[in-house]
C-alpha cells in the first residue's frame, strides 16, 4: 500500500472572471518511508499540490488517496486522515498566534484530544525537536526564526501523523540555521517512522533530503527523478 497517491490532479483557480489552471495532470506516488519532493520555480504549483493533500484547498478534480483512504474533493480531510496528515508551512511566525505562549500552541491540540498530563507532553515535544523547556513560557516574537520553525514542527507532530507535508521549510530562514532544520527533520522521520513530501524551489535541499522527486513547470510535471538523478544534481 502507498503512503500517498496522486492521480491526474486538476486545480483551477478563479482570477478576475477567467480561469486559471495551477496544476494540470499530475500524478505520482509515494511510499511508505520515503521522502518525495516537489522541485520547480515559483508559481509552478508545487504548494498548490500540497495544500491539496492537506485539505487546505477543495477546490480540485482527480484522484488522491493516502494510506488506502481516498480524498474527496468539496470534502474536509476528517477521521484517521485529519490526525496522519500535517503540515509545516513556509513562514513559521506566520504559522503561529502571535499573542499565545509556546505552551499555548503545543497544548491547545493535546486539549482538543482530550489527553492528560499536557506540561509534560509539552516539554517532550520541545525535546524532541531539540527545544529547552523553559522555551514553553515565550512569545513566538521573542524567539529567533529557527526556534519558531522548530515550535512549528512539534506542532505538527504532536498528533503523531503517518505523513507530514513540508512547503518550503527552511526559506525563510538564515543560511546559518537552514542544515539545522533539515537534518533535524531527517533526524525526526528515521524516529518516528514518517513519510514526508517536500515542497522547494531549491535543487540542493531536494537532493539532501529526497529518495525522489519530481520537477514541475507550468502546472505539469516536467520529470520523475529518482535519487541517482538527484546525486547527479
């Protein structure tokens, strides 16, 4: 059984009266254990895919299952689904409440699911992303841009997903931190048994992290590469 399948994806998008296709004709799949990439310039629609498969975005025609459960488009992901897919998205300041507490952030979900002993939970998922405990009391402005996009990433991991989906996750950080937080998602997929996809315009991230990929343009994929092709560059 595949992790995740993608068959002949269509999203059109609505701009001042006229339609716009984002992503035309595209399939792939991804098994279980792997990390795949999406590799292409700015607009290719990369993201627009994952947010897809994240449920972010309905609008969309074509076939997609993951885990052997299908998505449906016009339909919320819920269930089993909702818990095995996250996501990690580009800005992490962006991604986080401004006027709530790390602690705030991370217990908020563990509430939700009804799970006790939060604080302790909390601080496990701040070590596990390589976090101090005493981070749990800040402020995502008081703390740098690696910490905000670490904060994120135990966030999303909180729920224990299958699948985690990352959209750009280390651009819109400082050279000097981008390896910490690629080899620390490295470091977290071999732990907890994860799939991943990764969204970047960046050919050297997606040959560091990825068993493949697949380079898109103009809404299509343009190729499959497999890691014999990433080593190659």
């Amino acid at each position: 059984m595949t992790a995740l399948s993608i068959d002949d994806l269509e999203v059109t998008f609505q701009r001042r009266g006229r339609s716009f296709a984002a992503v035309r004709g595209v399939s792939f799949a991804v098994e279980p254990g792997e990390t795949f990439g999406l590799v292409g310039p700015s607009g290719c629609g990369k993201s627009t895919v994952l947010r897809v498969i994240a449920g972010l975005n309905l609008n969309w025609q074509g076939r997609i299952s993951a885990f052997g459960h299908p998505l449906q488009p016009g339909h919320a992901i819920d269930g089993t689904l909702r818990r095995d897919i996250q996501m990690v998205f580009q800005d992490p300041y962006a991604s986080l409440h401004p006027r709530h507490t790390v602690a705030r952030v991370l217990g908020e979900p563990l509430e939700i699911r009804g799970l006790a002993d939060i604080p302790r939970r909390v601080r496990s998922s701040l070590a596990d992303v390589g976090l101090a405990a005493e981070i749990a009391g800040r402020y995502p402005h008081q703390l740098s841009g690696g910490q905000r996009q670490r904060v994120a990433i135990a966030r999303a991991l909180l729920l224990e997903p299958r699948l985690l989906l990352l959209d750009e996750p280390t651009s819109a950080l400082d050279i000097s931190v981008q390896a910490g937080i690629l080899n620390l998602l490295n470091d977290l997929k071999r732990r907890h048994g994860m799939t991943l996809v990764l969204v970047s315009h960046d050919p050297d991230v997606i040959g560091h992290m990825c068993d493949r990929a697949a380079r898109m343009a103009g809404g299509r994929i343009e190729a499959l590469l497999d890691r014999q092709d990433l080593a190659r560059g």
